[in-house]
C-alpha cells in the first residue's frame, strides 16, 4: 500500500526485550554515558529525577535496610548469649539440689525472677514413694495430655486447650507452653513451662537449651525420688 511503511515484525522492540538487554548488559550506560543526561524517572515524592540519582536513592534504600537487618542480627545475638548464660547458671544449680524442693525452687527462680515466666509445673506419672500433691496428676488425667500432644517426641511446644491449661496450671492464664517429658523414654514425668504470650513457645522455635534441661533432670530426678522426705518427716 502506497505511502504506508510496513514493518518487519522481528525488527519490532517491545519493553521486555530492552529489560533483558540491560539485564544482561549491565555496562551499557558505562558505554553510552551521554544516554544518562535525557533520561528522567518519576518518583513519588521528588518528581522527576535523573537515573543516577534514582539509583543513589535505590542504593540508599538498600544501606538502611541492611543496617537494619544487621541491627536485628545483633540483638537476637545478645538476646541467645542473654539465655545462654542463664541457662547455664540454672544447671549448675541444678546440681547442686538435694531434694525435689530444691529442684523447683532453682525452676522457678530461673523462669519466674529471670525469664518472667512464673508458670512452672513439674509432675511425675510414678514414684517409689509417696509424693505431695502438687508434684503428682489427678488420677490419669494426663493420659489424654500425652497421646494428644506428643507423637514420637518429648518435647511439645505451643498452646493447649482450656482443659489442658487447667490440668498443668489451674491457676495462672497461660497462652502457650513448653512440655518436656522426662526420664529415658518419657517415662518418668513432666516439666511444664508456661507463658502468657502466645506466640513465645512455637514448634518451630530453637530447643536446644530446653532439651539440655530435659536431659538433665531425666538425670538427676530419679536419684530425689528414691529419697523423697514427706514434710514432717526426718
């Protein structure tokens, strides 16, 4: 058709392919810097502004989001040495514990006083002596508890059910919880810790300090509860 130009279809450049020439030319304004002096971009606050000075701003941007996650780093560095220390204290007090007394005193010094966690429940599903009631579950009232909440693990970590929270804590509003079972295989009893917020303790969480405690107590319990003194008793 007369005075109309026709186009060849494989000379056509679309928006993609500029992107992906740049893309893989990363030098190209290092080659034609002149091209830098027309180019303009909108910005939502400045108006227009120049390519380089869009890219300091990007790479601004950029600065200010790394120190902000090394920042973040760092505290959750300090917060684990924070725990790790006080971890550390509580099983060397832990061995020096005479009695089952003993070991919840050191508990809930440790999760009450330090890690503002004052709800800690230890109790045991047997014993070669009678134990006072507040280390032992009503009837098997935690049977339920157990099949529920642990499959093939000794450690559970996350919220319970209202049920649940009465049976380990009857009296404290508890959001989520840490339950480690005791002994070789689970067999000797629960520790309960827990916290009013509920997002605290999640199955996702690092355990690496709870399960030390885990084993610990697994070691020292059964020795306590072979020589458990009922009060009044020499």
């Amino acid at each position: 058709m007369t005075g109309e130009l026709i186009k060849d279809p494989k000379t056509l450049v679309d928006d993609t392919l500029i992107a992906e020439y740049l893309a893989e030319n990363p030098d190209f304004f290092e080659r034609h810097p002149q091209l830098l002096q027309h180019m303009r971009l909108r910005h939502e606050q400045q108006g227009t502004v120049s390519l380089v000075e869009r890219q300091q701003q990007v790479l601004r941007q950029r600065v200010g989001q790394l120190e902000d996650d090394i920042t973040e780093l760092m505290i959750t560095a300090k917060r684990n040495e924070q725990l790790f220390n006080i971890y550390s204290e509580l099983y060397i007090a832990l061995l020096d514990c005479h009695s089952l007394a003993d070991i919840m005193n050191c508990l809930q010094a440790t999760f009450a006083e330090q890690l503002n966690m004052p709800a800690v429940s230890l109790k045991f599903f047997a014993s070669p002596l009678p134990l006072p009631e507040q280390f032992t579950f009503i009837a098997d009232t935690h049977k339920q508890l157990l099949s529920k909440r642990f499959n093939d693990t000794n450690l559970y970590l996350g919220r319970l059910t209202e049920s649940e929270q009465r049976l380990l804590f009857p009296e404290q509003a508890i959001a989520s919880v840490a339950l480690l079972l005791l002994g070789e295989q689970g067999e000797l009893g629960m520790l309960a810790i827990g916290n009013q917020d509920a997002s605290h303790f999640q199955p996702t969480m690092d355990a690496v300090l709870i399960n030390q405690l885990r084993h610990l107590l697994s070691k020292l319990l059964p020795p306590l509860l072979q020589h458990q003194t009922q009060p009044g008793q020499e």
